[in-house]
C-alpha cells in the first residue's frame, strides 16, 4: 500500500467535490439576479466577478446587487473586503465562497507608489 498515492488520490477527490460544491454555491447564490445591462442569466468566472452570459458584461456581483444590512448603502471594494459607502460599515459579502477578493486598482495604485 503506497500512503503517499492514496493521500494525493484523496487529496485530489475532495479538491473537485469543492469546485462542484463551488459551482453549486454560486448558482445558487446567483439565482435571482438577472444582468442589469441586458436582463441575461449571470454566471461567476471567478471569486467576486460574475459575466452575463448574453452580453458578456463582467461586474462584482457585491457591488451590483447587495446592501448595507446597518443604513442600505452601496458597497464599494477596499482592499480586500467590502465598505458601505454611506456609513463606513463592513459588508460581507454573499458572493465569495471561500476565496478573497482582489481589488485590482488599488494593487495597482501601491505598485506604482513603490517604484
């Protein structure tokens, strides 16, 4: 009996019953959320993005659709978490299964501070 075969052999079959419960999560999640641009079913292409599947417009579905639970502000993304726009609280998100979400811009933005 080879351990270290049968330990990747697991390792690799609860790695694809988390993409299934992944996928699962997030078509469940985008259920009842239509593309605000043209009415098309959404689909997520990765953690916090979404595309519509007619008009291929890409978003953050965070952004789009959700809330403050505290005032009912917009979120606007702050590193790596979520920040009503309106009061300043945190916003967690519905729309990230297990991942962290990246803000492009500001990445950007300090990269280019530090050279």
């Amino acid at each position: 009996m080879d351990i270290i075969k049968l330990a990747f052999d697991m390792t690799a079959v609860v790695q694809r019953y988390v993409d299934k419960v992944r996928r699962f999560y997030y078509w469940v999640m985008l259920l009842g959320y239509r593309c605000p641009g043209c009415g098309g079913s959404l689909t997520m292409v990765a953690e916090g993005r979404c595309k519509c599947t007619c008009c291929q417009n890409e978003l953050d579905p965070t952004v789009t659709f959700q809330r403050c639970s505290a005032c009912g502000g917009a979120p606007v993304l702050h590193v790596r978490r979520y920040q009503c726009r309106h009061c300043g609280g945190d916003i967690a998100s519905k729309f990230l299964f297990d991942g962290l979400v990246f803000d492009a811009d500001y990445f950007r933005q300090k990269m280019s501070e530090s050279r």
